[in-house]
C-alpha cells in the first residue's frame, strides 16, 4: 500500500493568511492525487484532482502542486469557510488511500 | 446533477451482516465513465478507502477487508451496494458511497453522498 501522510496535522492560523499543508507519499507516482475538504457531519467535498487541476465550483485561493513523493495543498487567504481538516487521497495504486488529515483552526 | 443517497440500519450486532445500499439520481450507474466507490471513517478518525465496483460488475476491494466484503450493482434499481460480514466494533463507521470519475486507469471521487452512521454493538 502507498502509505501518505500529512504535515501538520493541526494548523492555527487566521482569516488572511496563506496556508500551506503537505502530503508525503511512501512510493513516488505522477500526479494521482486529490485534495478533500471536510466539515463536522458533512461528506468530503473534492478540491483538487490530478494533484493541480481545480474542481469546478472550488474558488481560486485554493491550489495543489507536486509531483514523486511531495504534494501540497495552498490556500491563498485563508477564509472563515476555510476552517476544516483536509485530507489527501493517492488514486495511483489500488488500495488507494488517504492522508491522515490536517485539521486547520481558528488562531 | 447527480446525488448518492446511503440507506442501511444504523445499528448491526456483533458478528452479523452489515448491509448498505447507494441510491444514485442524476445519472445511471451503468456508465462506463465512473466507478462507483465506499469509504468509510470511524469516530473521530480518518478516511479508509473500502472499494469499488465498476458497471461491468469488476470489483477491487481493499486487502483488509477482502474476505468479508462483497459489492454489487443494481442496474433495475440504479444503485449499487455494500455487503460486509461478521462484523465487529472495529466496523464502526460513518459509512459514504462515491462516484469515481475515470482519469484514465484511475478515478477520483468526485460526488459523495451524506453518509451513513453504522455502530457495531449488541
């Protein structure tokens, strides 16, 4: 199994500020990667795919970039609808599997 | 838009079966554009990614349920569904269906359906 895993794993930081979260991967592959966005109660909603490429409806202040075994996820200025954990997801080789989550949180 | 809606009882005893069903509206499950995924996330924890099935019926499941995990896919009813058997506190989960969006031989899961909440408990 590719094993990922997450850097910080809790991030405080305020509304304006660029955060960064990083994804390690145990193997190296292309750009298989997606960035997920979860609330308390709710379903992962997708972020990024392809390790860069936007979802549509996602706004810009957020962006993926990587590729081998290093990937992270920016948000340009932070948003008070930003405060969630965040998970990175490997679709490069079955199982696939997810980060342990970054939760980011009011400073 | 295409919606997935999980159903199943929210409470299973130890060593039974675990049943669960994705609805799918918007959007036919036998469309070999997606794949059709179950994730799971116990209490408090993270994300494990259960499996997939595919229109065709072709099924990946994850090593570390394997041997007690089946899915199948309904295309009369348009849904897809997860079967797990003996159970055990461990399956504790809040259970989600996803579609995959085929990228070439991968996917991602693009649409998530609400979840479901199982606990595992006499």
């Amino acid at each position: 199994d590719i094993q990922m895993t997450q850097s910080p794993s809790t991030l405080s930081a305020s509304v304006g500020d660029r955060v960064t979260i990083t994804c390690r991967a145990s193997q190296s592959f292309s750009h298989w990667l997606a960035w997920y966005q979860q609330k308390p109660g709710k379903a992962p909603r997708l972020l990024i795919y392809e390790a860069s490429s936007l979802e549509s409806g996602v706004p810009s202040r957020f962006s993926g970039s990587g590729s081998g075994t290093e990937f992270t996820l920016t948000i340009s200025s932070l948003q008070p609808d930003d405060f969630a954990t965040y998970y990175c997801q490997q679709y490069s080789g079955f199982p696939y599997t997810f980060g342990q989550g970054t939760k980011v949180e009011i400073k | 838009q295409v919606q997935l809606q999980e159903s199943g009882p929210g409470l299973v005893k130890p060593s039974q079966i675990l049943s669960l069903t994705c609805a799918v509206s918007g959007g036919a499950v036998n469309n070999d554009d997606f794949y059709w995924s179950w994730i799971r996330q116990p209490p408090g924890k993270g994300l494990e990614w259960i499996g997939y099935i595919y229109y065709s019926g072709s099924t990946y499941y994850n090593p570390s349920l394997k041997s007690r995990l089946s899915l199948s896919l309904d295309t009369s009813k348009n849904q897809f569904s997860l079967r797990l058997t003996s159970v055990n506190a461990a399956d504790s989960a809040v259970y989600y269906c996803a579609r995959g969006l085929a990228a070439v031989k991968n996917f991602y899961m693009d649409v998530w359906g609400k979840g479901t909440t199982v606990t595992v408990s006499s």
